[in-house]
C-alpha cells in the first residue's frame, strides 16, 4: 500500500465507526477497527514525512508520490 492508500483506508475505517451525526459507535470490534485505522494513519505519516525530506531538498513538483498525496488530501489541482 501506498502512504495514499493508508490515509485512506484510515478515513474509511473511521467513517465506519461513526453513526450519521459523527458520534462514535461503541460495540463490539470498535476497539479493533479504531486500532487498524490508527496502524493505516501512523503507515501514512510515516510515508509523508519520508517524502517530505526529498520534496523540500529538490524543489521538484511533479513527483507521482507528490500527486498522490496531493490527490489524497483533497489538495491535487492537476
């Protein structure tokens, strides 16, 4: 998986654990998926800041990482 990929499945399991009005669903396995969405968010910081270091050093902008993240925050006006 990419780091993309894990802040995504982060948003998806946490989505999942939530009722309409946001509120957090307490039931059985909560506890579970509330830990492998932390696994995929913590995955995905650590991809970000591993391209970060590169990104700031070059200056290079259309880097398919880049894109990705961007792509994933929302953030992609390509």
């Amino acid at each position: 998986m990419t780091g993309p990929e894990h802040y995504r499945e982060a948003e998806r399991l946490l989505v999942g654990c939530k009722t309409q009005d946001g509120a957090l669903l307490i039931e059985e396995g909560t506890a579970e998926v509330l830990a492998a969405a932390q696994v995929h968010a913590t995955l995905a910081l650590a991809a970000a800041t591993a391209l970060l270091s590169p990104v700031a050093a070059g200056g290079y902008d259309d880097d398919r990482d880049l894109r990705a993240w961007r792509a994933a925050a929302g953030k992609d006006h390509r």
